[in-house]
C-alpha cells in the first residue's frame, strides 16, 4: 500500500471505525434477499420493505413457494419489482435445490443465483460471513475511488480490480462500507462538502471542480 493510500485508509477510519452493511438483516438469507432489492434503490427505502417480506417469507423454502404477484405487491416501492420479485423467487428455489437452503459461502457458487452479480456476491460474504472475496463497487465506490485517484477506470469490475491491489485484503470488507457512508454524508455526486472532508489533504479530487 503506497503513502497516499495509506494515508486515506486511515482517515477513513478515524472518521468511520465502525463502518458496516447498512442493511437491517439477521441472516445470510435475509442479506442476500435485501442486496438483490437495493439495485437502483436506496438501503433506507429497502430497510423498510424487508420487515414485512420477510414476516411473510422467513426464509428460502416459503420464498421459493410464493405467488409472484404477492412478491410483487410487497417489493413494488423498491423498484423494478417484477424482475425483482422473479429473482428472489428463483434465487430461493435454487438455494433450495442445489445448496439445502443455505446461502452458499463462495463466489463461484453466489454467481450461479438468479439476481447476483459481483457486488451481491461481495455483500453477502462479507458482511454475513467475513469473507473477503473482493470489494464491494456501488456507485458511491465508483464515484469516491476515481476522486481519490485510487483508479482510472469507470468498469465496476475494473474498479474492484484496482481497489483489490491497493488495499491490504483485510480491508477490503470494511473500505467499501467506510466508502459509502462517506458518499452520503460528505462526498456528494454533485455537490461534495471538501471543506468539511477528513479526507481532503491525501485527496487529488480527480473530477471535482
């Protein structure tokens, strides 16, 4: 890890030491369940239609089994909520055909998922398995690595790529979580505070006028 790099992991974590998934889940299941809704949806407006979803369906087995017009109904405000609610059906039959109801532990295996991509899959081990597999690339990741100059690329799987080579693997898991906060508190898409940033001295602010 290069000076500067060093320099802006350790401002972020004085500023964010406790920095984790923002989203309300109390199993693997529920996790993986909870990313698939937040593509293009906010975590707080996927925090509140979890409770009821998952009220109705606890888990794979039930999931698997519902009428996709109800899954419809209760996910409608996230979005998307066909594709969504086909993708929670499907993922959910799968985990019960191929992995007995488990979430599986790997990336190779998560990718097989109606519904999960590399960010997904980096969400799910990592928060609910602290496995390291990779970092996390939102659009607060992407935004916030190219102003920190940490990469040139626009590709998320790029990106990750980038980030996975100039931070140490321990803390691949947490820099992303630290990245977003920072994206919805200080470093905005259009207006960011720099002023008020503890990021702002190892900061090039590459693309911020």
């Amino acid at each position: 890890m290069d000076t500067r790099t060093a320099e802006i992991v350790k401002a972020l974590k004085q500023a964010y030491p406790e920095a984790d998934c923002s989203l309300d889940h109390r199993s693997p299941f529920e996790l993986l369940a909870a990313t698939i809704l937040s593509a293009q949806c906010t975590d707080v407006r996927v925090n509140l239609v979890t409770p009821a979803l998952f009220e109705k369906y606890p888990g794979p087995a039930e999931m698997a089994k519902a009428a996709l017009p109800d899954l419809e109904a209760l996910v409608h405000s996230t979005g998307f909520y066909k594709n969504k609610a086909l993708s929670l059906k499907e993922m959910s039959a799968a985990l019960v055909r191929d992995f007995g109801g488990a979430v599986p532990k790997t990336m190779e295996q998560l990718l097989t998922l109606r519904g999960v991509a590399r960010k997904t899959a980096n969400v799910v081990l990592g928060s609910a398995f602290g496995i390291a597999a990779g970092v996390v690339v939102d659009t607060h990741v992407k935004r916030l690595a190219f102003r920190l100059g940490l990469t040139k690329e626009t590709d998320p799987g790029k990106i990750e790529a980038d980030l996975m080579k100039a931070l140490p693997k321990e803390a691949w898991i947490w820099f992303a979580h630290a990245l977003v906060l920072h994206g919805r508190a200080v470093c905005d898409a259009r207006k960011p505070l720099c002023g008020k940033c503890p990021l702002r001295r190892p900061c090039p602010r590459k693309g911020v006028n």
